[in-house]
C-alpha cells in the first residue's frame, strides 16, 4: 500500500514539472499572442491576402473593402448571434460566467489527452478559441489548446463570437460573415432581415449550405432548414414568435 502512495505522488510530482515545462515549450514555437493587437495583426495578413487573390482577377470592381478590421461584436446583428449560439451548441451562452481558472485549465488538458468534453459553455468557449488558433496557422491539438488559453486569457465572450464570424472561409477571396452576406444577398450584414440572416446562418458552420445558397440549389429544402431554425430559435425564446412567424413567411432570398 504504501509503494502504490509512492508512485502516485511520484507520477503527481512528475506531472506537476513535466506539463508545465510541455505548456512553456510549446508557446514558445507559437507566433505573438500577447494581445489582441498581435491576433488583429496576423489575420489582417493573412485575410487582406486571400482577399486580394481574388480581386486580382476580376475585371469589375468588388465594393466590399479588402482591408480586415478589427471585428467589433456592437456590430453584429443580435439575431444572427442567437442564430450562431444556439447551433454552437450554447444557447445560453451569455447567461452564464465565462470559465476560468482550474475548470478552464481541465478544459484544455481534457480536450488533449481525452477528447472528452466536460459539459458547460466553457466549451464553446474552448472551440470558439481553438478555431481563432486555426485561422492563424497553429495546428495540431496541443499547440491549438495552449494558442486557446492564451487567446482565451484577454479575449471576452463577444470577442470570441465577433472573431470567429469574421475568420469564417466560405471560398476564395470570401471570408467572414460581412463578405458572405453581400456575396449570398447583395447587401450588408446589418442590412439583412431575420428570415435572410436564417438563410446566412445555413452557410455558417455545422450546417456548411453556402455553396447551396449561392446557387439557389434546392430552395425548397433550403426553406425547410431556414423554417426550422426559426422555430427553434423561437422555442428557446431567443426571438418572438411573432417575429419569427413572420420570418417563415418571407420567401428564400434567391426565389425573389
């Protein structure tokens, strides 16, 4: 009995020098992220350059700007965040504190060496983070998991929100919401109606139908997932039915 409270205070001991050593090593090899300066600096690269691809061969000039500004959440249609949340899985998602200290930090060590979420809106939280460290060429589990808790340490919940809609690929030359709402509907994103920012949200992530919109591909079944969306987002009152009846209403975008 007493040899197996050795070795497990000696494993204890080891992990206690060993994972902190593998944190400060890997963060080490990561680009700068010691502000939100330092990732507004990374994306504008790497953004206004995919960007500028595409204007490159175009003949008519593109009135959307090619320059990445910082992304500003006050700008965001709030219906399009409670679409975004809901299917984050974390429709309470700024009802409750944001996770810090050691349940963050099991978070993180979970999502490495078990791929098992703890549950809590921490999660969404960790993925939102991991996705941002994506966006600036980290990869690999363990670097993304420390680039997340370093974001995660300056970064609020509407940031997180504000960032990953604006990083979001949908093809060449198309990132963020703001590009593919004048792409799919010709006119800004807080120019778009609730029914129309249903639509957008069918291009957003886990639901991946841009290419489907684009093209008016199927509007029918396009209409049934944008119905049912609204639905569920009024079922969670996140909207008012009445808001969203009238949402149902309106006809696909590309069926005008």
């Amino acid at each position: 009995m007493k040899s197996l409270l050795w070795i497990i205070l000696f494993l204890l001991g080891l992990a206690g020098v060993v994972i902190p050593l593998t944190y400060l090593y890997t963060a080490s090899r990561l680009p700068p992220l010691e502000s939100e300066f330092d990732v507004e600096k990374q994306l504008k690269h790497s953004i206004e350059g995919e960007r500028m691809s595409l204007r490159a061969g175009q003949y008519e000039k593109n009135p959307r700007p090619i320059t990445f500004t910082r992304p500003d959440f006050s700008r965001l249609p709030k219906d399009l965040v409670a679409l975004y949340i809901r299917h984050l899985g974390c429709p309470r998602y700024f009802q409750t504190p944001r996770e810090d200290g050691p349940a963050w930090a099991w978070r993180l060590f979970a999502g490495v060496t078990a791929g098992a979420m703890p549950p809590g809106d921490g999660g969404c939280e960790r993925l939102l983070s991991m996705r941002i460290a994506s966006a600036l060429n980290i990869q690999g589990d363990l670097p993304q998991s420390v680039a997340a808790h370093r974001l995660h340490s300056f970064m609020q919940k509407d940031q997180l929100i504000a960032y990953d809609l604006a990083i979001i690929y949908f093809e060449r030359g198309i990132v963020g919401v703001e590009d593919a709402a004048f792409t799919l509907f010709g006119r800004e994103l807080g120019e778009l109606q609730l029914s129309e920012l249903a639509e957008l949200q069918l291009a957003l992530p886990p639901f991946g139908y841009y290419d489907d919109l684009k093209v008016c591909r199927n509007p029918t079944v396009i209409r049934q997932n944008r119905d049912m969306l609204l639905e569920d987002l009024a079922g969670w009152k996140l909207v008012s039915e009445d808001r969203a009846r009238n949402a149902i209403a309106q006809p696909v975008f590309c069926t005008k």
